[in-house]
C-alpha cells in the first residue's frame, strides 16, 4: 500500500491508476508531498489522524497563521464542543477573538472515482 515502517512520509512508490483527465498524484506521493510542504512553511501542519479500510493513513493538514499555532488546543476543544453541544459553542465563540471557521477539503470518495466527471453510461 505504499507505507513503511518508519515516518508516515516515508512511502514505498507502488503502480496506481491515475486519472486520465487531468494530473493526479498517486497515494504513494501524498506523504513525501505534504511533508515536503510542512517543510516549506510555517503555516501548514500535518497529522495522521487514522487508517483506512485498506491501512492507508489519514491526513489532517491545518493551515493557520504561525502564530495561532499556540491557540490550536483551544480550537480543538471548540471543534469538539460543537459537536457534543453546539448552543453552548456558539456562546463561547465571542471568548475565540481571532476565530475563524474551519474549512474542511476532501479530495475523493474513492481512489479510482475522480471528482467532476460523470460516470459513462453503459
């Protein structure tokens, strides 16, 4: 599956199916990638978050401003009272000055189901 034993950037390059639409980056990439851009600004963070079915690893990749790093555990218990009791977290949002809503970005459903496109009828 394109993982090794060692950091969730080191992968084993493994054949995929890309699409033939438009330039896809194969699931093998994905960590070296991401790791690369970690490295590159101090913006981004990356975390493995789970695995798939299959064992693949999950990403979280959160892109703040350097400084509202610090603030991240605050953010994170805001994110979980929203969805154990989302009243009581809107009443504590004035207590977040700087906050800003979270936006979530799924590339696919499934590795070999490429968005935008409509499937051929058979």
């Amino acid at each position: 599956m394109g993982l090794k034993q060692g950091h969730w950037w080191e992968t084993v390059p493994e054949e995929e199916k890309t699409s033939p639409h438009y330039d896809s980056i194969p699931y093998w990439q994905i960590a070296p990638t991401l790791r690369e851009i970690e490295l590159k600004s101090n913006r981004v963070r990356v975390q493995v978050i789970g695995q798939s079915a299959g064992g693949r690893n999950l990403f979280l990749v959160t892109v703040s401003a350097p400084e509202a790093f610090g603030r991240l555990g605050r953010y994170q218990a805001l994110r979980q009272l929203m969805l154990k009791d989302p009243e009581k977290a809107q009443e504590m949002i004035d207590q977040f000055e700087d906050f800003k809503v979270p936006v979530y970005i799924h590339a696919s459903i499934h590795g070999t189901e490429y968005p935008g496109l409509t499937p051929p009828s058979h």
